[in-house]
C-alpha cells in the first residue's frame, strides 16, 4: 500500500526526525518510558539504554514532587514499581531520587535528563496539574521547546501548559480532542479543529474499546489537515511493519530492540548508529 504523504512539521522542529539536516523526515521512533526490558522503567539507566540503541526520542511521564520538583514518573503513587508506598506528590525531589525503581536507579528528574542528553527530543505526558507550572518554568528557563512535545490526557491542563510557556512547543491532542478529531478527520475538519486545539499529532492506540481508530481513511485525513499520527504502545514487529506500510509518522513501543531493527530494514534509521 502506498504511503501517504508525511505532513510538513512546520515551524516545530522536533517534529522533523533527519539524520542529516537536508534529508528526508524520517519516522519517530519512541522508546517507551526507555528501554528496560527487565524493569526500571523511566529511569536513567532505561534511557541511556535506549539512547545507546541509537534513539534520538522518548516517551516519558512526569509528576511534581512535594517540594515542586518535575520528576520522571508515571503512577500516581509509588506502590508499583519501588517498594514505597504513598503517592509521588507527598514526597520530596531528594527522597524520590533515594528510591529504587525496578532495581535500578531512583527517579530522575526532567531536568537531570535534559542535562544528560542535549540532544535527545522528549515526548513528555504531564501528569498531575500540581507540575504544570514547575514543568514550565523548567521548560522556559532551559530554552527547551525543541526538545518537548507537550501531551497529556487532559486537553485543559495541555493546554494550560501551552499558553504559560514562552516560545512555540509541539503538542499533541489529549482525550477528549483526539476524540473530536477522529469524528472530524472524515469530514475535512480535522485541520481547522487541530489549529483551534493548538496541536500537531495525535498520539492514538491502533484500537480503542473495540473500535479500530486507524485506519487509511484516517491516516489520510490527518495527513491533509498537516497532522501527524503517533501509534502507542507497539511491540510486535508485524504490527511495527503494517503501521508504517499504513502512513502512520511513529510508534511508541517498549521493543526499542525489535523497533530498531524494523526500521533499519525499511532503511528508515541512520546506518552509521548516529542520531
């Protein structure tokens, strides 16, 4: 099947994956909270894996600490994968940073990330409304809105994020706009709706309680209204070559091993190991 055409990322650049600054836009591979096939999801050791596979983007969640710390952290409380108990928000930067995640490492902070690894590009789900703020600040006084795709499942607290900060930054749609999307692609409305939303990709399951969301029709659509579509989370090398055979502009998978071999076959990943 054919492509579709891939839209034109505009003025956000962290939307334009190049191995080289005048090739061809290439698909977004995201590692899944890194890669930590054996544990310690969205820690540093899961990212440096991730990166010395070759990725160049990550999918990563963040809360606020208590004393107003952006940490890199999904749950809401710490039960699952520490052997702490209570909720991220009720401890401090210094107590999260003690406490082992899967093994490994404690929790990082955005910032300690950012630092890291300056040229890394991060898919960042803003968690809790209590981080909005410190996450902007972080954001603006770092000059990092190249490197962030603002999402979130909350369209209110995206777009909150958005209007605080001080210089354009990608965003993708939340729930309810990824909804409304879905309805209007078919109708042509996709991309007033998506100017309107403030956002540049949806960020979508291939299927939703039983109904298949993409589709080529959809695909299509939203590559003519300019926007991209981003696949969560996919794991299976066949499911990896349909989709992309489909159009769709990247994949969120927790097989970073599996997905890079994918695209290096489709000679979509930089040859040389760079990114």
């Amino acid at each position: 099947m054919p492509h579709s055409a891939r839209p034109d990322p505009g003025r956000y650049s962290y939307l334009a994956n190049r191995s080289e600054p005048h090739a061809g836009t290439l698909p977004l591979a995201l590692a899944h909270r890194g890669f930590a096939p054996d544990g310690g999801e969205n820690t540093m050791a899961a990212f440096a894996r991730a990166v010395e596979l070759g990725f160049r983007y990550l999918e990563i969640d963040v809360r606020a600490s208590s004393d107003g710390v952006v940490m890199v952290f999904h749950d809401e409380a710490l039960d699952r994968v520490t052997d702490a108990g209570g909720p991220v928000a009720a401890r401090t930067a210094e107590e999260l940073a003690a406490l082992p995640v899967g093994g490994g490492g404690g929790v990082p902070t955005l910032e300690e990330v950012l630092l890291r690894w300056p040229d890394l590009r991060l898919n960042i789900d803003i968690k809790s409304d209590d981080c909005v703020r410190p996450f902007v600040e972080l954001v603006n006084r770092l000059g990092a809105h190249d490197r962030v795709l603002v999402a979130s499942f909350s369209d209110r607290r995206r777009r909150r994020v958005l209007r605080l900060l001080d210089a354009p930054t990608a965003s993708s749609a939340g729930m309810t706009v990824n909804a409304l999307l879905k309805l209007a692609a078919p109708l042509g409305l996709a991309g007033p709706l998506g100017r309107a939303s403030r956002v540049q990709a949806l960020q979508v399951p291939e299927t939703y309680r039983g109904v298949r969301v993409v589709t080529p029709r959809f695909v299509a659509a939203c590559h003519a209204a300019g926007l991209q579509v981003h696949v969560w989370t996919v794991n299976a090398r066949e499911d990896m070559d349909r989709l992309f055979d489909l159009g769709v502009d990247g994949l969120v998978s927790d097989a970073g091993d599996v997905l890079v071999s994918c695209l290096r076959d489709r000679a979509a990943w930089p040859q040389d190991g760079t990114r």
